[in-house]
C-alpha cells in the first residue's frame, strides 16, 4: 500500500525549536555536575544528536531501548528493556530524551524504574507531546511540538521503520 506524506513540520522549523529547548534545558539546570542525558532508542536518536549539542553545560549521555510485547494482560507489563543504562545515575540530574510522548505507557514504566534509581532530579524532554492522549500522569517538561492528533513521521519517527531519515516531520496517510 502506497503512503502520502504531507509535510507538517520543516527542518528549518525543527531546528529552531531544538536551539530554544537547548536554551531552556541549560537555563533550568544549576550546578557544576553534569547533566545526565538518556536518548529512548531507537526514534529519539535523530533528536538526541542535535538536541545535546545545544545544551550549553557538561553533560554525561547513555542510551535505553525499550521494547513491547502483546502477550501481556496490560501495556505496563509487556514492557522490558532490551537495552538499560550503563552508567549510574544515583544522585544525578538527570533528562530523558524521547521521540514522542503519546499514551505515556513506556514513558511512565521508564521513569518507574530510573526513579529506583535514585536520581537528584528526572524530567523529559520530547519532540512531540500528544498530552491529549495521554492515559498515564506523565509530564513532560521540555516539548518539542504539542500535537493532539495525526500519524507522524521522519526525524527519527517511524512507521514500521521507515521514513527516520526524513530531515522534516510529516503526516503519514495512505493515498487512495
């Protein structure tokens, strides 16, 4: 089946959201430590590569992967890891960097298990927040875009893993 990608949001666009996040990340962190910064595999890589480089202030990084499986009676128990952290993050502020923050499932199993962690701060920094349909009470404190609705993809998002290498976002509908 042949997909239509209407353009929805610019790289231009992109990038200038990422140098004003950068700003805000840098300007709500204190301290000599350096920031923790934890890239969500594989959609947020993109983000992360350009979001850390406008982040003005040491920074330490680490990746996660999470993956689902349908076997499960409920999302929050399909969910494990398929690649955890390797550096400690006790006593670290630390900023989970992710693609999209939809339903808040996988977001809300990540940071269940880094708060066990005991970090000294946890927020989230996402391209797209769809707050709207959110089922889990996860925030997100530094949004890319706001989006109620729509099937995105490129820089990084995909469907069924294509379209990450698209420089923009766009809407992804299927041509009839």
């Amino acid at each position: 089946m042949a997909h239509k990608l209407t353009p929805f949001i610019t790289a231009e666009q992109i990038a200038e959201r990422n140098v004003e996040l950068g700003r805000e990340i840098t300007e709500s962190y204190s301290g000599d430590e350096p920031l923790v910064c934890i890239c969500v595999l594989k959609g947020a890589f993109l983000f992360f590569a350009d979001i850390i480089r406008r982040i003005d202030r040491e920074i330490e990084i680490d990746f996660v992967r999470l993956a689902s499986y349908g076997s499960a009676t409920s999302r929050s128990e399909d969910i494990v890891f398929s690649k955890d952290l390797e550096i400690s993050i006790e006593g670290k502020d630390v900023l989970v960097i992710e693609d999209i923050v939809d339903t808040g499932h996988s977001m809300d199993f990540l940071l269940h298990v880094l708060r066990r962690r005991n970090p000294k701060s946890l927020k989230i920094c996402a391209l797209i927040d769809k707050h709207e349909r959110r089922e889990k009470a996860v925030t997100v404190d530094f949004a890319g875009f706001k989006l109620s609705d729509g099937f995105i993809v490129g820089y990084g998002l995909d469907y069924d893993e294509r379209y990450r290498e698209l420089g923009g976002i766009f809407e992804l509908s299927n041509e009839s």
